[in-house]
C-alpha cells in the first residue's frame, strides 16, 4: 500500500512537474517571441524612417546640387532669361527643401554636416548669384566675380552631400547586417525552446502536438511578416538607387559635358551635334523629374512644405512667370485675377501645376493666341482657370486627359516634346493638397482647365481690450 502510495505520489509529482514545466516553457516561448518580435520590429523600422531615408536624402541632395550647377551654367553662359530664372529659382527651392528635410529627420552623427551649416551655405551661394544675375550687363566683372564665387559654395555643397550620401549608405548597410543577425538569433532562440518543449512534454504528447502546432505558426507568420519587411526595404533601396544612379546622374554628367563643350569652342565643327544632345538631355531629365515626382505620390510620399500665404500677392507673381512662359511658346498671357484669401499650400508645387497647365494651353494653341488665366472664390474654395483658344478636345477623349503619357495628337505632341505627363503631374500635386482639377472642352472652341483648392480660415485679427472705469 505504501508503495502504491508512493507511486500514485511519484506519478502526480511528474504530470505536475511536467504540466508545470509545459506551463512554463509556453510562458517563456510567448515573452522571447515578443521581445524578439519587438526588436525585429525596433530595428527595421529604424532603419526605414532614419538609415535608408538619410541614403535617399543624400542622394537627393547630391542631385539637387549638380541640377542646381547646371541652370548656373545656363544662366552664366547663356544670360538671365525669363525661363532659366524660373527653373533656377525652382531647383533651388527644391535644394532647400531637401536640406529641410534633412533637418526634420534629425542627424544623430556628428561627422555628418549639419542642415544649419548646409542651409548656410545654400542661401550664401544664392545671395551671391542671385543678386549677380540683375548686374548681368551693366557689370560683367562683378558678375564673373559672383559666379566664381557661387561655383565655390556649390562645390563646398558637393562635398558635404556627399559626405551625408556615404554616411547614409554605411548606416543603412549596418542597419540591414542587424535586422539579419535579429532573425537569425530569433530562428535560434525558437529552435531551442521548441526542443525544450519536445522533452518536456514527452508524457503530454497531445498538448505538446497542440502547443507547437500555434508555435509553428507564430514562427511562421513571424517570418512571413519580416520578410515583407524586408522586401519593402529592398524595394524602396533598389527605386531610390535604380533612379538616381541609373537615369539622373548619367543625364546631369552628359548635360554637363555638353555645356562644358560648347563653352569652351561654340563654333567647333560639332557644335550643332552638342547642342541636340544637350536639348534632348534636358528634356530627358525633366521626364525623369516627373517621373520620380508621380513615384512618390503613388507612394504617398510626395514632399510638401505648406505656407500659410495670401491668395492675392501669390498669384500675382505667379501670372508674371506665366507670361514669360507663355511667350516662350509665342502667345501671350491675359490675366483677371480677382481672388482674395488665404490658403496653405506649398507654393512651388502650386506654381508647377498651374504653369503646366499654361504651358500645356500656350503649347497646343494657335501661334500668336491669347491664354486667360484667372482666378475667383466659389463658396470655401479658390479657383483658377487656365482658358486657351485652341483646336480643343474631342468629348471621347476628354476622360482620358489626366491619364500618364495619354495624348490626344500623338504625332502632334511629339512635334511638341510633349511626353503626356504634364496634367498627371498637376493633377497629382493638386490632390495631394486636397483639391481637384476639372476639364472642360469644346472641339473648335478651345479648352478650360479649372483648379479648385480649398481656402484655408482667416488670418484672426487680434481684438482691442475694452478699458475699464
């Protein structure tokens, strides 16, 4: 009796121990799962908002440079003319955009040039040859003068770029080397507590089957989830990589050498022949700009820096670039602009869609013709048509307008240099502010396209305290 005893009590103490030990192991299974999850979790995201966003940065920031170098070669060799001073001034916007960005992700090494000190930079260049440009004919020396000097902090801008550009890339190859090493301590750390419970639950072999049937799963969903992690990275690592390298910075190089070629013999034997290729570039690196533009809306990043400006001041300057833009194509621009208010929007991304919309009217209608821009508030939103006279557009095919590299006249528009991404592109920035653009058309009798932006509230007015008796 008492061995039987003994035994009940030896048989009881196993199960307990057993059920004890499975209770355990499950326990622990479930925190390092967690805490592996979260680091997988910890350290990808790190790398996707800090390591490979400051790579993409630097690169953009290198190009925004050599881009913003060329329009000064244009402009030092070829003289301030109306279109280059837009495309100037839109580069360089687009520089101080891209070391804003910088700036709100934050730098964490301190070897890395700070955005202040790149700001610094940037706006002494533009100080200098900005106001050089309106000293272009009546003083040519101090013109030179300021170009050296601009080509100077250009260079100095080159440099820290590319200094952001290899930190980036380093600390993004560092990143991923620790989301690998993660997963394969995760795959180990699993394999051991699996085999953990394999021994301790060799008498339980039904909730032991059960226990790591949910295991099997939640490694496998874990793996499943860090490896679309991980394609996402590469995905966004390649796009970023196979755009910059593969089409921009060829393109800038082979527009550079062009420029560089004719300035030093504008009357060699191949200069015609330069000069095609230095046009085409041109037109090639502003395909690839909307190209990359419509990438990073369809990847809901589209850049944005909103201002709180007046609807009245803002399009009053605006309608100035769009008459040099209008006469480039030989129309000329009629304004009736009588919109007030307020919006916040980002100005530059504003003016590009409306001034494609006008390079769009001033391209396609007739030479000589006149193109209407204007404005007017209709409830609580700012509208402005662009209204042109030429050929219009047939109903059939007025829906498909806005669609990518959609044209009506195919051969036309090649004549044109037309690629069909003007509307999506303005159609794009629009909708990122929150606004729409509509089209209306009569064959014969000319195009309206119209931009509605909402308005934004009142600038408040501080009231007077009421004195007191």
């Amino acid at each position: 009796m008492a061995d039987r005893d003994w035994s009940r009590m030896r048989s009881w103490w196993i199960v307990s121990a057993s059920l004890g030990g499975l209770l355990v192991a499950i326990a622990v299974m479930g925190l390092v799962s967690l805490a592996l999850n979260q680091r997988v979790k910890t350290v990808v995201d790190e790398a996707v908002r800090y390591d490979v966003e400051l790579e993409h940065l630097g690169h953009e920031l290198r190009l925004a440079v050599l881009d913003l170098r060329n329009h000064h070669f244009n402009l030092r060799d070829g003289g301030p003319s109306a279109a280059e001073r837009v495309e100037f001034e839109q580069s360089y916007a687009y520089l101080v955009e891209t070391i804003a960005a910088i700036e709100r992700l934050g730098v964490r090494d301190p070897t890395i040039p700070q955005p202040s000190a790149l700001r610094a930079v940037a706006e002494a260049y533009y100080a200098t040859f900005s106001s050089a440009l309106d000293r272009y004919q009546a003083d040519p020396i101090r013109f030179a003068q300021a170009s050296e000097r601009g080509l100077m902090l250009l260079t100095e801008l080159d440099r820290d770029a590319r200094v952001v550009q290899r930190v980036g890339e380093e600390e993004a190859g560092q990143a991923l080397d620790s989301v690998e090493q993660t997963m394969t301590t995760a795959q180990l750390v699993l394999l051991g507590v699996l085999a953990g419970l394999g021994l301790i639950g060799a008498g339980l072999v039904y909730a032991t089957v059960k226990v790591m049937n949910a295991f099997r799963r939640l490694y496998a969903a874990q793996q499943e989830t860090a490896q679309r992690l991980a394609e996402a990275l590469k995905a966004k690592s390649d796009f970023i990589a196979d755009a910059s390298h593969e089409l921009r910075t060829p393109l800038t190089v082979l527009r550079g050498n062009a420029q560089l070629a004719l300035a030093v013999d504008s009357s060699c034997a191949h200069a015609e022949l330069l000069g095609e290729i230095l046009r085409e570039a041109n037109r090639l690196s502003r395909l690839v700009e909307d190209l990359l533009l419509l990438a990073r809306a369809d990847a809901a990043s589209l850049p944005l820096v909103r201002e709180r400006l007046a609807v009245g001041p803002f399009l009053a300057g605006l309608a100035d670039r769009a008459a040099a833009l209008a006469r480039e194509h030989g129309a000329s621009l009629r304004a009736a602009l009588e919109a007030e208010g307020w919006l916040e929007v980002d100005p530059v991304r504003i003016e590009q869609a409306v001034l494609a919309l006008v390079d769009n009217a001033a391209k396609y209608g007739p030479r000589g013709g006149v193109v209407v821009l204007s404005s007017e508030i209709r409830g609580d939103e700012l509208v402005i048509e662009v209204v042109d006279r030429g050929p219009g557009i047939p109903p059939e095919h007025l829906p498909l307008v806005f669609e990518r590299f959609y044209r009506v006249d195919k051969a036309r528009s090649r004549a044109r240099g037309g690629a069909g991404l003007g509307l999506p592109i303005a159609k794009t920035i629009i909708a990122a502010h929150g606004g729409r653009i509509e089209a209306m058309s009569h064959p014969g009798q000319g195009t309206t396209m119209s931009v509605f932006l909402p308005l934004a509230a009142p600038a408040s007015v501080p009231q007077p305290s009421s004195a007191r008796g």
